[in-house]
C-alpha cells in the first residue's frame, strides 16, 4: 500500500522479554518518527530519523529502548526486558522532510503481561 | 509537565451544529500547530495546522484560530457530521531546525456528533 505499514499489528509478551516492532515508511519519505501513546494519554515522541543524520533519541524513556533505520527505509523499535509500563500503541509515522506534514501508520498494539 | 494541554476529554454536539475544541499550550517557543483526527484501531490523521505568524487558518469545515497572547487555540469544525466523530488531538511544535515532526501533544479529547 502506499501509506506507513506497521508490523505486528498485536503483540502480547510477557514480562521481561524483548520485543521488536517494524515500521516501512511511505516510499520517498526522508524523515521518520516513533510516537507511544499509552492508555487514556496522549501521543509521546519517541525518537525521530532524517536522513543519514544522528537520530533524535530525546524522547526515548530507558535505555530498554532502542530503534535503528536499516538503508533510510525500514525502522525496527526494539524494547529490551519489557516491563508492563511499555503496554501501548507505537505509532510509527513518516514525513517527506523535516517541514512537512508527518503521516502516521496503525500502530502496533503491545501489551506486556 | 504537560506542554499541551486539552481539558475537556469529552464533547457531545448535535449534527449540523458548531463543533468547538480547545488546546492550551506552556512553551512560548512553539511556533507551529497541528490538529490530527484519529479513528479507533487507526493512526492519527492530519487534518490542519497553524503557523504561529498567523491567528486563523479555514480549510472547508474546519478553522483553526491562534491566541498567541492566551497560548490558546481552537479548532472549529462547521457544519459538524456524524462522520466527524473521532479523538481529536492537537499538537505543536518548537523551532529552531527541529523537525515539524517532532510534536508534543495534547491528550485529546473525544467528539460525538449526534444525528
């Protein structure tokens, strides 16, 4: 499709497991983004790639979290010894450049048991 | 400490009707502001933005309007429809070669547009 598709879609682990989320960001698109929104908040950034520049690792709220963007396309979000806190949607979204409108993907639903 | 605020969690409006959503905002060096609309079990959708040079901006139904001094704004949506009922967020973003992207939002508020 051409819009930011996500993968999985839904993902229960238990507690202290890694997990690893998949973003494909809408071909041509520079910059790409991963937002959390948690039950009942708002979206929360996370960290954000243009380009071949050092990503924006601002948002991320532990070291348990890392993500990497493999040849300027694909982002993986991994979440290491995952703790129930973690449970939310991560949204992964993508703009042409840094000025442009971001779009969004469906998330991808994690919940930790 | 939240940047961006939405107080109001819920809004109920009669079809046809003025719809009213409401964002305050902390942080003076935002210079930009979005709206996203977001369905259940989809990603947020764009829907219009606001630089902070200007206090309105009108795409068909929906205008945005900008009180800087407040650190307020507004999305209208005119005439409301059924379709229109969602989570609406807003969002904002600061300068200084930072990415549009890198947004701080609020947390939503849901709209229900009866028939």
């Amino acid at each position: 499709g051409a819009g930011v598709s996500q993968s999985p879609s839904n993902k229960v682990t238990e507690k202290g497991k890694d997990v690893e989320l998949r973003c494909d960001p809408i071909s041509g698109h520079t910059a790409l983004y991963w937002y959390r929104q948690s039950l009942g908040q708002g979206l929360e950034f996370l960290i954000y790639f243009q380009g071949n520049s050092a990503p924006d690792k601002s948002g991320l709220p532990s070291d348990r979290f890392s993500a990497e963007r493999t040849g300027g396309s694909v982002s993986t979000l991994t979440i290491q010894r995952t703790q129930q806190e973690d449970s939310a949607v991560y949204l992964c979204a993508s703009s042409l450049g840094t000025r442009d409108t971001i779009y969004f993907g469906e998330g991808s639903w994690l919940t930790v048991v | 400490d939240q940047q961006v605020k939405q107080n109001s969690p819920s809004l109920s409006v009669q079809e046809g009707r003025i719809s009213i959503l409401n964002c305050d905002y902390t942080n003076s060096m935002f210079d930009y502001f979005l709206w996203y609309k977001k369905y259940p079990a989809e990603g947020p959708t764009f829907l219009i933005s606001i630089s902070s040079i200007k206090d309105k901006n009108e795409d068909g139904r929906f205008t945005v309007f900008l009180n800087k001094s407040a650190k307020h704004l507004s999305l209208h949506i005119v005439p409301s429809q059924p379709g229109d009922s969602a989570v609406y967020f807003c969002a904002a973003s600061a300068p200084g070669g930072t990415s549009y992207g890198k947004l701080t939002f609020g947390q939503g508020t849901i709209l229900t547009v009866h028939p």
